[in-house]
C-alpha cells in the first residue's frame, strides 16, 4: 500500500469518493494532498496548543485555496469555449464558398472539410495564446483581431458573436 499523501488518494479513490476528481488527472494529487495535511493538522493540534495549530491551519487551508483556485480557473478558462460551435459560427460569419471559415492563407479550393480542420486549429492556437496573455478580453475579440483584423473586416467580432449566441446548429 502506498504512503502519505498517495495513501490518501489511495484509500479516498477505494471509498468511491475520487471517482468524479479522477476525471480531470490534475486535481486528484491536489485533494490528495489537502486530504492528507488536514490529517497531519489534526494531529498537530492535539500535540500543540490550539491557538498555535489554528493560525497554522489558516495560513495552510489558504495555500492550498489559492492553488486549487488558480488551476480550477485555468481548466474552466479552456472548458468554457465550445471550439465546434465556434467554428460554425465563424463559417456562417464568413459566409463564402470560394473560401469557407475565411481560410485564404492556406489553399482549400472550397473543400469545407478540410477549411474546418483549419480554422479548429486555428481556434486552438488562438485560445492558447489568449490564456499564456492571461486573458485580457473577450476571447472573440481576441481572435479576431488575429484572424481578421479590425482594418480589414470590422464586423467580423459583431457576427462572430451573433452567430455564436445562437448556434444551435452541428
């Protein structure tokens, strides 16, 4: 059997109670780990006096808060764009057949598969960028001024949106 913290995940993963933490791989060692120092808290309050154990315990649980918080943030920041719909509204924004998705930088000579394949990737890219930026604005906005500028299509954010609102499409 393992020990410390991989012990708590462990005897916490054979309870069933991990099950719905073990979907996202990251989160399991962080709980793993919480479970485990509220464990050696306990103990250390029973060894020190309990003013001492508390103020150790706050400054504990708020590392531990500030950590989980800023990589639930993170998953929840990349969770929270639907790439597929997206693309489809940036083909209904585009709204062309010489060059579906608006991809003139590689030629597609109208295939839309392959266009989609594109622009997904497009979307990736775009989403990794604005998250290393640390997400200044809207991640549309943020797209579109790479994708296609303000000076060249100043609608395109404007109908990027519309057609994202309200997408109910495949």
């Amino acid at each position: 059997m393992p020990k410390g913290i991989d012990n708590y995940i462990w005897n916490w993963h054979n309870k069933g109670k991990l099950n719905s933490l073990l979907k996202i791989s990251w989160q399991a060692p962080i709980y793993g780990l919480y479970f485990y120092l509220w464990e050696e808290n306990n103990k250390m309050k029973k060894d020190l006096g309990s003013r001492v154990a508390n103020l150790n315990s706050v400054a504990l649980y708020s590392i531990i808060f500030l950590v989980m918080l800023f990589l639930s943030s993170e998953a929840r920041a990349t969770e929270s764009i639907n790439i597929d719909k997206l693309a489809t509204a940036i083909y209904h924004a585009e709204n062309s057949v010489k060059y579906p998705y608006g991809i003139k930088s590689i030629p597609t000579y109208g295939n839309k598969e392959y266009a989609r394949k594109i622009c997904l990737n497009s979307i990736r890219n775009a989403q990794k960028r604005w998250i290393k930026a640390g997400m200044p604005e809207d991640f549309i906005v943020f797209m579109g001024r790479r994708y296609s500028p303000p000076n060249i299509n100043p609608n395109w954010v404007r109908l990027v949106k519309y057609f994202y609102g309200r997408a109910k499409w495949k």
